[in-house]
C-alpha cells in the first residue's frame, strides 16, 4: 500500500526498515527565511476589474484561498544531518538520493551530503533551468535550482539510461531522421518550465514542482515495483509520478496544508493510504482529525 503519513519525518524515517527503499527525492524547505505562499485565485471579465490579460481583457480577482509555511531556521545543516542519516540507512544497495536545493544552501548541503554518503558517491550536480517570474534590476535573476544525485555505492546503482525519457535535437537536420525521431539523453542542465499558473498540474501548493522533472528522476534511477520516498513531500508530486510509472511510494509531512493538498491530489484512488504517525504532537493530530478533508 503507498501510505502517506502525516508526521515529524525524522521520527517516521526511524521506523523504515534498513535497506528497504530504492530511490529517495526530496525538496526540503530552502531556508529562504521567508513565509511561502501561494495565493489561489479566480478570474472573471470585469469592466471594472482589477488586472489586465490578454488583448487589453479586464478582470475581477477573487482570492479562493492561500498556502503558506515558515522557510526559516537557525540551524539548518543541523535540521538535515539527522534525516540524511537516516536516509542513508534506509535506502538500498543500489539505491540512491536526489536532493533538491537553491543557491543559497547548495554549497553547505553538498559537504553535508559528502560527509554522510561519501564523496565519491557523488555523482551529479544537476541544474533545473526555468524561465519565469520576475526580473531584478540589481543583479542576474536567479532561474534556476540544484539536484545532487548522490548513490549509496557508486560501484553498484541504478541507471535506467535505455528507458529515460529524451529531448529534441536543437538542429535535427544535423542527425538524420532516426536519431531526431529517437530524440537525445539529457545532460546534466536541465531546461523545463516551471508548474504553470494556470495549468491543470497546479495544486496551489508554494514550491510545487513539475511532474516531468520527479518523472525523469524516477524513470532514470528506479525500476517498477520499487520502493519510492520522499519525507518532504509538500504537494505529493513524487508520489503522483511514482504511480503513473508503477513504482511504490512513501510520502511524509507534518504540514496540515501539504496534507489537505495530497488528499485532493489522490482522492478516489485506493492504492493510496493516509496515516497520522504516532509521533506527530497532540495539537497537529487534533487539527487533522478536526479537518474533514484530511482524514
């Protein structure tokens, strides 16, 4: 059964047995030292409205609700050092991580994750490029985030590299009709929008990330039937990608607004399981049983 419990993660990931899940993602908290937010909104024609679209169209907004945590800490390697060692412990032998950070922490995190799984098991910085949001005027917008990829044993991992998925050539006349249609590997920079505003993938969850970034992540480094887990799971992206490509998953937060998210996201689906751990306080356990939509 794919569960998803509603916990501190560093307690839930003491009862995952040694050597059981083959391929950890995680986007933790970025340590911005702001409040994430994401406003849900609704838009109508109004010759009175408040915002201008497309044509010169004007629009009335209307505030349908906001999601929102603390993206602070004081001592943020030391929040994580637990958790990737526990992470560590659990994955398997072929197993491995992806962590998924900005710029701001990258550098730290990287000599945190060496020290835990070792430098030589460290097998990619990976580079998500996007291009949307604003543009400063004092210094170069930053458009991009990091993955560390690192393997429990760079000897012995999975990498599916015949079953990932491929991109177009920027000049396919250059390589003949075959390898066009084929289209090629991915490097290790990767240019892939962000999850669109208005699109269909929103859930109105801050710092959702796109299907088809966990997509390829899962599809390079797990096979179907493997275990999948991601102890920040926010608005439950990998467990979505996890069950279109036939893999199991473990999806941990202690956020009532990620958990009300999660519920919309796997409504109606059976394979999934929700579950408030045993270690989550007593004021988060009175708020998910007191809230119809989580449990």
């Amino acid at each position: 059964m794919n569960r998803v419990i509603f916990g501190d993660n560093l307690e839930v990931l003491k009862t995952i047995p040694t050597g059981s899940v083959s391929l950890i993602y995680i986007d933790p908290p970025f340590n911005t030292g702001k409040v994430q937010s994401r406003k849900q909104l609704k838009t109508a024609k109004d010759i009175n409205g408040d915002r201008i679209g497309f044509k010169g169209q004007t629009y009335r907004t209307t505030v349908l609700g906001e999601k929102s945590y603390v993206d602070s800490f004081n001592d943020y390697l030391g929040f994580l050092e637990p958790r990737l060692r526990e992470a560590h412990r659990i994955l398997t032998n072929d197993g491995s991580i992806y962590f998924h950070i900005d710029y701001r922490e990258v550098h730290y995190c990287k000599v945190l994750l060496d020290t835990i799984f070792g430098r030589e098991n460290f097998l990619n910085e990976i580079i998500w490029a996007y291009d949307y949001g604003a543009r400063s005027k004092n210094k170069w917008p930053a458009k991009h985030d990091t993955i560390l990829w690192y393997a429990k044993d760079y000897r012995n991992y999975i990498f599916n590299y015949e079953d990932m998925d491929r991109i177009p050539y920027m000049a396919p006349g250059l390589v003949g009709p075959e390898k066009a249609a084929r289209g090629k590997t991915p490097t290790d920079t990767w240019w892939h929008t962000i999850v669109s505003p208005n699109g269909k993938e929103k859930t109105g969850y801050p710092t959702q990330k796109p299907l088809g970034i966990i997509r390829r992540i899962i599809r390079a480094s797990s096979r179907e039937g493997d275990l999948i887990m991601d102890f920040f799971a926010g608005s439950g992206t990998a467990g979505e990608a996890a069950l279109e490509l036939e893999r199991k998953f473990i999806l941990v937060d202690n956020n009532p607004q990620a958990l009300e998210v999660m519920k919309r996201r796997f409504a109606g689906n059976s394979r999934v399981k929700f579950v408030i751990s045993t270690n989550i306080g007593n004021e988060l356990k009175k708020i998910a049983v007191k809230t119809p939509v989580l449990f």
